[in-house]
C-alpha cells in the first residue's frame, strides 16, 4: 500500500497522516467488534486534502519559454518533419552534398616562364632577400618563415632557398604577403 500526501506546508502533510492514522484506527476498532471479516480500509468522508492528489505532474512555476527557444522549438520541428517526409528516420544525418572541389592553382611563376635573363635573376634574388631580411627586422618573422617554407621547400634560411624559390617569393611579397 502506497500513500501519498500532498500539500502547501508541512502541517497540512502532517494534519492529513494524522487523519488517516485516526480513521485506521476506528476502522480497525470496529472490525475487532464484528467477526466478521476485516473490510478492506476505505478514505473516510471526513478526511479533507488540503491540496487534493493529482495524476498529472505539477508544472513548474516560474519556468517559461522565451520567443527565442519557441522560435527553435518550431525551426527543430520543421527540420524533423521535413526529414520525416524525406523518408529519413529522425536521428539520421540528412546527405550531403558531393564536394565542389576548387580549380588548383596555377603553378608558381619561374625565372624561365618570365623570360628572365640571369642578371636579372641576380638582382630579384638580392632584392628578395633584402625585403626579406627588411621584414624580418620589423616584426615580420612567422609571414618570411610562411614564405621561405611555402616556396623554399621547407627552408628556414635565406642560403637554404633554390635559385628559382626566388622569383615566386618575390612575387608573394609584391602581393603583399609580408604586410
């Protein structure tokens, strides 16, 4: 047996035991007069709930739903229905999309696709580095360490670097890679 007592203050919880310890025991008093057989106890007229039992759970006060968590309550919905009508079982990822892959990028500029003479190479190579080494000084050290590796092969100095490293370098740099 199962009682359940339900109430705004603790003394109504302990009014409403005390009534029903009260009506067991006249019960109890009454079968012991009768031979007859014990009835099954009963809740007696008198007996008054204060707040009386309730099969529903009691909502929580105080607790509302703001219009941004109705909005997603209503956006989530949606997005189930529209799955349900896809035929997807609800905790199923919808597909995606096939990938659009990016055109790959043009190979990096040679001192042969210039048409660069070698003095010419010379002079872009000294000017490369001194605008390496320029940026270097004022602050620039992770974008020249980004180029010397991107370009270099995975240089980190300046006499590590190939002679044709130069020319895309210095294109980098005109593209302002170092600012």
């Amino acid at each position: 047996m199962k009682i359940t007592f339900q109430g705004e203050f603790y003394e109504d919880i302990l009014t409403q035991m005390a009534n029903v310890l009260a009506h067991t025991a006249r019960q109890a008093k009454a079968s012991m007069g009768a031979e007859a057989k014990p009835a099954a106890p009963s809740i007696p007229d008198d007996l008054v709930f204060a707040n009386p039992p309730v099969d529903k759970p009691v909502a929580k006060s105080g607790r509302t739903r703001t219009p941004k968590q109705l909005e997603n309550d209503e956006r989530l919905r949606e997005r189930a229905l529209a799955k349900k009508a896809a035929g997807l079982k609800p905790f199923e990822k919808t597909p995606k999309a096939a990938p659009v892959e990016k055109p790959a990028p043009p190979p990096p500029a040679t001192a042969e696709s210039l048409g660069l003479e070698p003095d010419e190479v010379v002079k872009l190579r000294l000017k490369t580095i001194a605008d390496l080494q320029d940026a270097y000084a004022n602050g620039h050290q992770a974008e020249v360490f980004e180029l010397l590796s991107r370009f270099g092969n995975g240089a980190k100095s300046f006499r590590e670097l190939p002679a044709d490293a130069f020319v895309p370098i210095s294109e980098a740099i005109a593209n302002g890679a170092l600012t």
